[in-house]
C-alpha cells in the first residue's frame, strides 16, 4: 500500500485549507489508520491562538484520521461519506499543554470500535516519537441528508 | 448495535414493578392509574436517604428493580432525565428571592443533573464509569442509545435509568408533565441464562413513532418522556418479537428490533 499525501487526503474530507491537519496516510488497513503530520509546527495553522496551539487540539487531529479512515472505507465499498460531526468524547487524556513546541512530526492513530452507517465510534492517539500527547475515545454522528 | 435485555425495572402509580406492569402491557388487567405513594428505599443509609428528593427515589428504585441484588458495583451506569429535578429547581429558585438568599445545601448538592448517579453509586457502591445525559422529551430513546454503544465499545454489562418527575406549580404552567414513570434495563454485550430479549439498536431514519394500542397507556406515554418507553415494554410484555420506532434526538428515529431469548 503506498503512501497517501496531503492532496488526496484533503480531498476525502470536508476540512479545506489549512484547517485539514493531516500530511500523510502512512498505512491503513479494515480497521485502523496511521497518519502523520508537521501541522502544528507551521505558522498557518488555524488552531494557534496567541501564537500557541494548545495541546487539547490533538483530539481533532485524531478525529480528522478516523475523518480519513471513514472516507477510505466508503470509497473502497463505492460509497460516500456523509459529514459528520463530534458527539461525544470520552476517556480524553492530554498529556502536555501546548503541541506546537514538539519538534517531531506527530503520528495520529486511529482504531474502529464500532461503525453503525457513519455513526461512529473511534479511540485514537496522538503521539510524538514515543512520547504520548492525548488518547481518548471520540463518537461521530453522520448528517441527515437534509441537515 | 446489538445488546441483550438481563433486567427490567418499571415505576408509575399503578404499575410499581415489572411484574406488575408486563400484565397490564399484555393485556391481562386494565392499567388504572394509581395513588402515588412515597417509595420506600432500603438501599441507603438513612442519612443519604433523607437528602434525597422524588426524583432520585425513583431513579433508584427502578435502578435496583433491573439491576437486581448481584454485581449491582460492577454495573457501568447511563442515568437519562428530560430536564433534572425540578423540586429541586424550585425550591432553589425560591429561596433566590428571599432577603440573604438562603439556598439550602441539600438542594444545592443535589441540584447537578448526576445527583441520581451520584446516590446510585453510593448504594451500590459501584465504581464504573457513569453518564448522566439529557434530551427533553427523547431522553429515553438517547439514553438507549448511549447505552447500546457503551455495552457494545466497552464489552461489559451496563445500567440504563430513565426517569421524569412531573414539576411543581409555578413550574408546571412552563413544563407539561401529567405523570411520574421511570423505567430502568440491565444491558449486556452477550447473551446468558439471564437474557430476556436482544435488542439491536439502530439510529437515524424516518416514519412513524409506535404508540401504545390502549388509549389509558397512550396517555401515559405521552404524559411522561421516560414512559416513551412504553411501545418496547408493551412487546417485552407480550413476548412479541418486533419493531419499535421511538421518537430519537433531531426528528430522527431510534429503532429497536425485538428478539426474544427465553
């Protein structure tokens, strides 16, 4: 399987610009996702405020890859992913404060617990070398057509 | 997502048990709306029990009449009410406008949507994790549904509670709420000797929501958002298999699909 850059991943999910945090898809398979991302280090990033991006921004990072991971599964079966949006999270662990003084790129994991149409539910981590930067359970509920 | 039914706990005057109610939903007595009466609970010590308000009474009752005397610690826990305690809302409100504003501690204490969970935990002395969530008239239906995907995700058995107590004047001028019901379900990831059915629990969806075919219950079930409820007990009852579509959060459905175990 080779690699998924940022143009092709941009293009899976409704997040445009800047505010699509991802850089690659580094591997995928039914269940889970692996992506990587240099994001929080640039300048543009949309989540700075003050100049700093706080480190509870991870938890969208993980989203965006179960984002990805959702739209790759639908693709694979023909389909297309509705939007969806956050309902509900749970167990978030954070392990620091701010995210964008991590030199090394982040590696967001993503695992599948439960699929029901797009109604979701996920656990990701957020990682930088082998440090921990927040892990936690997020629920996605898909938009009814007319929403 | 597919779970399995181990225990039902039922409370409205009238039918104050499961035992009580599945009668009336199968249609071997008239359901005739009882008196209220104070439920007694033996499960708290007498100094917790006598800060706890209607509410939480019947949280609690209907908690212990599903989850049985075994493993009750073990049980994770999703409390469901449509708008809290509103005694306690009132009595709050109250003394908001009296001179030095003397809010009584009790009331204070219990004024957080958890209060219920938070007493349950106490008398079950029950350590797994406990949610607490509200959606006005469809709060039995996204309690369901958050129950279903935490057995589901979690793998563990888990405590539903759902239950509405109607508001005191003035409130009830804002409030319309003509009836006291909770109702409470013993959920596991996988079937046992315990089983009663297995519901497989769907959201999104349109069509029509399933009422109760006896006119007193239909009333009932639209005078109470935990006796929502009422068209799936109503199959559980008369040991139907079947479908029910109950009115879910955002115009959408929750649908639940009935197979019976024993």
């Amino acid at each position: 399987m080779s690699v998924i850059g940022r143009e092709e991943l941009a293009a899976m999910i409704p997040h445009k610009g800047t505010m699509c945090l991802l850089d690659q898809v580094v591997r995928w398979d039914q269940c889970s996702i692996e992506c990587t991302s240099l994001s929080h280090r640039r300048t543009e990033n949309p989540l700075r405020h003050d100049g700093r991006i706080a480190a509870v921004h991870a938890i969208e990072y993980g989203a965006q890859a179960m984002a990805v991971h959702g739209a790759l599964l639908a693709s694979e079966q023909g389909r297309c992913l509705r939007p969806g949006y956050i309902a509900a999270l749970r167990n978030i662990e954070i392990a620091c404060s701010t995210i964008d003084d991590i030199d090394r790129p982040l590696q967001v994991k993503a695992w599948q617990l439960m699929a029901d149409g797009g109604n979701l539910v996920y656990q990701f981590e957020v990682k930088a070398g082998r440090e921990l930067v927040a892990s936690g359970r997020v629920t996605v509920v898909e938009m009814e057509e007319n929403e | 997502m597919q779970v399995y039914l181990n225990g039902v706990g039922v409370y409205t005057p009238g039918m104050e048990d499961w035992e009580q109610a599945a009668a009336v939903l199968a249609g071997n007595r008239p359901y005739v709306c009882g008196e209220e009466k104070k439920i007694q609970l033996q499960l708290l010590q007498p100094n917790e029990r006598r800060r706890t308000t209607k509410l939480i009474r019947l949280a609690l009752e209907v908690a212990q009449q599903a989850a049985g005397t075994e493993s009750a610690a073990d049980y994770a826990t999703v409390f469901a009410a449509s708008d809290g305690d509103h005694e306690v809302v009132d009595k709050m409100c109250m003394a908001l406008t009296l001179p030095e504003h003397p809010v009584s501690p009790t009331n204070f204490h219990n004024s957080v949507h958890n209060a219920p969970a938070g007493y349950w935990a106490i008398a079950a002395a029950a350590t797994a994790g406990s949610t607490s969530l509200c959606a006005c008239d469809e709060s039995f239906a996204a309690g369901l549904l958050e129950a279903s995907a935490l057995v589901e995700v979690e793998k563990r058995p888990l405590l539903l509670v759902a239950y509405d107590y109607p508001p005191p004047m003035p409130l009830a001028t804002l409030r319309t709420m003509d009836a006291i019901f909770g109702v409470a379900f013993l959920l596991a990831p996988e079937p046992s000797q315990d089983s009663i059915a297995s519901l497989q629990v769907a959201f999104g969806g349109q069509g029509r929501y399933s009422q109760c075919s006896e006119p007193g219950l239909e009333v009932l079930r639209q005078s109470n958002p935990a006796a929502r409820s009422l068209p799936l007990l109503e199959l559980l009852a008369r040991r139907q298999p079947g479908e029910v579509l109950l009115p879910g959060v955002q115009q959408r459905r929750v649908r639940v699909e009935v197979s019976l175990c024993r």
